[in-house]
C-alpha cells in the first residue's frame, strides 16, 4: 500500500507523483507515538501554556546537561567553588522541573475533554503491538485535520483540527528524500531521522 498526495494523483502543477510505502509513514507515527502526543498542542486556549512548556523544556535540558558538567568537574577537582555552583545549578533545574509539573498541569486541566480524549485515541492505537489500518485510520481523521507529506524533504507535517496553526513535523524514511532539498533544520520539530534513507 503506497501514499500519494491527492494532487500530484490528478497531475497538478507543481506537484510530483511520489509513491511512499504505507508502512514508512506508519512506522515514522508509531516511533514517534510518545513525543507527537506528549507536544500535540493541546487547543487554542492553552497556546501560551504551550510555547512557555517548551521553553521550560528547553531550558530543564541545558541546566541538566551543566548539572552534569559541573558533577564532573566538582568530582575531579573537588574544590568547594565547584561544589557551590554545582549545588546553585541542582537549585534552579529543582525549580525548573517544579515550574514545568506546574504549567503542564494548568495545560492538562485547561484542556477539553474532548481533545484529550482524541489524543489518547491517537496515543493507544499508535502504540498497540498490532496496527489496525482501519482503527489508527479513524482515531487520525478524529483528531488531525491533514498530514501533509514531503517525501523530497523525507518528513510529514501533522496539522491538529484543534490547533490547525501548530504543525508537528515528523521525518521518515523514503527513497525519494533528496538531501539537497534541505529538510533539517532547527526549526523542526520532532527527532532528526538517520541519514540512512530507505
């Protein structure tokens, strides 16, 4: 079974008729199952809750990865200025991780049942041991109003009905990614595939 976009299926301009195997694009959606739900923007009224998690996100990663730094050069030099630091930078990754548990669960109290309810339908299928085509087809429509693929550029785009401004971007493999298009940059979402392509 092969994905092509509905465009490029009826020859319109500008659009390539690229086949991509059906079980890439699944397995792209199942291996990133955790992380698309766990960042799904969770609807318009929580968008600022949102952007100030990701931040929070960002910011618990940098202090962690200097915690571990200075861990290491506390353990190597053993002077008591390292150790200071050290302990100022366990302080504010503790209030880093307090303040991300906060806002994310003002977020998850704000968000709509029924928003939560389509995620967790989108989570549970992606992740079952056994892919029911129909079913994971189903709990897609219910919460994704379109996946836009960009098989030169080896990734997808989700667009929520939710949040239709928020895309999530997934990469995965595909025999058409033309590295040269670029594709990778940093203001993608989602983890960078390997450089392997299928």
């Amino acid at each position: 079974m092969y994905l092509v976009c509905s465009r490029a299926n009826m020859r319109a301009a500008g659009c390539k008729y690229l086949a991509v195997p059906y079980r890439d694009v699944e397995k792209a959606l199942r291996d990133n199952a955790g992380w698309l739900i766990e960042e799904a923007p969770r609807g318009r009224n929580t968008a600022a809750l949102d952007r100030e998690i990701a931040g929070l996100v960002t910011m618990e990663l940098h202090y962690s990865g200097e915690a571990s730094d200075l861990a290491d050069l506390a353990a190597q030099e053993k002077s008591p200025a390292a150790r200071k630091r050290l302990r100022e930078k366990d302080a504010e990754l503790r209030e880093t991780q307090v303040r991300l548990r906060t806002i994310t669960a003002q977020r998850d109290t704000l968000t709509t049942a029924s928003v939560r309810d389509r995620l967790k339908a989108v989570k549970k299928t992606l992740e079952a041991d056994t892919v029911d085509v129909v079913v994971t087809n189903q709990a897609l429509r219910q919460a994704v109003s379109r996946i836009v693929l960009d098989p030169e550029k080896a990734r997808m785009e989700l667009y929520w009905h939710h949040a239709p401004e928020n895309v999530q971007v997934i990469h995965f493999h595909t025999r058409h990614a033309r590295w040269d298009a670029g594709g990778y940059g940093l203001s993608d979402h989602g983890p960078a595939p390997d450089t392997k392509a299928s």
